[in-house]
C-alpha cells in the first residue's frame, strides 16, 4: 500500500456558481486534472489523504456530488475538515453519509495495515506566518491570508489544539503515525511550534496539510525535521497531482 496526499480539492459539483475557475488560468479544468492525475498515479489498494477544504457546499445535501466524485477515485480516501468545509455535519451523520471507499477524520484515528492517520484542523497561529510567500496577485482568496489575528482565532487555535491531542491519544502505539491538517502545524523555516511539538512527541513520521494557495513560483516549503516530515499538499501548489507520503 502506498499513500499520498492532494487536498483543497473546493469543488463545486454541487454549487456551480462557486468554480475555482474564476480564480485565474492555473484552476483551468481542476477537477478534471485532479481526476486525471490520481487514476495516472494510485491503485485500487493505495490510500489518499485529503487535508480539507474538500466542498464549497453549504450543506451536505449540497456537498453529495462532490463526495461521490471523491468515491470515484482510485483507492481508499481520508478526509479531515478545512475551514470552508461548511457542509461537514456532525461525525455520525457524516460517516452514515460518505460514500464507500470515503473515510473521515474528528477526534479520532483510523488504521490501514501498519498505518494509523489522526489530526484536526488547527487554525491560523501567531508563532508564524506565510505572506510572504504568497503571490497575492493570483490568490485565489484575496487578502484574507493577511487578516490581523484576533482574540477569537487564539480561542479557536487553542481549542483546535486540544482536537488534535484527541486524536493523537488514539493513534496506536505499534503503528507507524501519520498525520493530517487543514492548517499548517509549523513555520516555514520548520520551527518548533505548539502543534509540531505536540505531534512529534506522538511520532508521527509525517504531517500532511494545505489551506496555502498561490504560493510564488520556484518556493519550497516546509520539509523535515529530525523527527517528522512536514507536506504542503495544497492541489495548486502540486500541480493538481498527489505526493507520494509513504
């Protein structure tokens, strides 16, 4: 078994109004690039992680199209929230929901042969910042990127952090740790941080996470510490094609 990684899929399936198309020349055709690239590269016995912002449906009736393209794709898929995942409903409604060969992650962890995936979304963090690597000229989310950070997005972060070290305490000991974020978990520059800590302390091999778009040409991000490899799988950012993780 193989395992990779793509996520911000946004697709629109459901709400065609909402096309990532409007977003420049780059989201031409996404979903069928996306499509393409994943039967090219992963096997009915290989594992796709999806680090969030999966649908711009409002509501899950909204979002069924869009998961059942997800379904379409070869191999087995996780899925974890990202912040404009509005139509993500409660854990038992959501996996009474998803298709088969769908899998979702909320304050727990799965297994897959040797493999255990946890995670949680996270939120924005003053311990780092990205602006500077973003082109905001084609970004596809305009200045929000660069919003201040609040007293709510500390609530949020800190409360996200306890999602994750719920899900971390799940993961089996005897397995080999992967995990999934919306958010990134670490600067650039590969810092410590709260979240990094906290999940290289549960060893995880590798952390996959998106939400970073438009990212400035001939940039390389994040990579690995001594201890846990750290994956931008934003679809933009990898050409529409998943990464190999394992």
């Amino acid at each position: 078994m193989n395992i990779f990684a793509l996520s911000d899929f946004h697709l629109s399936f459901g709400t065609p109004n909402k096309s990532m198309e409007v977003f420049g020349p780059i989201w031409k055709d996404w979903t069928d690039k996306i499509a393409t690239s994943c039967h090219e590269m992963i096997s009915s016995n290989d594992l796709l992680l999806i680090a969030g912002d999966i649908s711009w449906a409002s509501t899950l009736e909204q979002a069924h199209q869009d998961l059942k393209f997800i379904a379409s794709l070869p191999g087995k898929k996780v899925l974890i929230k990202g912040n404009h995942d509005y139509w993500w409903p409660s854990y038992k409604k959501l996996c009474e929901a998803l298709p088969k060969s769908v899998y979702a992650i909320q304050n727990n962890s799965l297994e897959f042969g040797p493999f255990a995936i946890g995670g949680s979304r996270l939120w924005d963090s003053q311990e780092y910042h990205f602006s500077r690597y973003v082109d905001f000229t084609r970004s596809a989310f305009g200045k929000d990127e660069i919003k201040p950070f609040s007293e709510e997005d500390g609530a949020i972060f800190q409360r996200e952090l306890g999602r994750l070290e719920l899900s971390l305490k799940t993961l089996p000991q005897h397995a080999k740790k992967i995990v999934m974020t919306h958010y990134p978990p670490i600067g650039a520059d590969l810092q410590p941080s709260k979240a990094s800590t906290m999940i290289e302390a549960y060893g995880a091999l590798a952390c996959v996470f998106g939400h970073l778009h438009s990212i400035k040409k001939n940039v390389q991000l994040f990579g690995k510490t001594t201890q846990t490899h750290y994956h931008l799988t934003s679809c933009d950012y990898l050409d529409f094609k998943p990464i190999q993780i394992v």
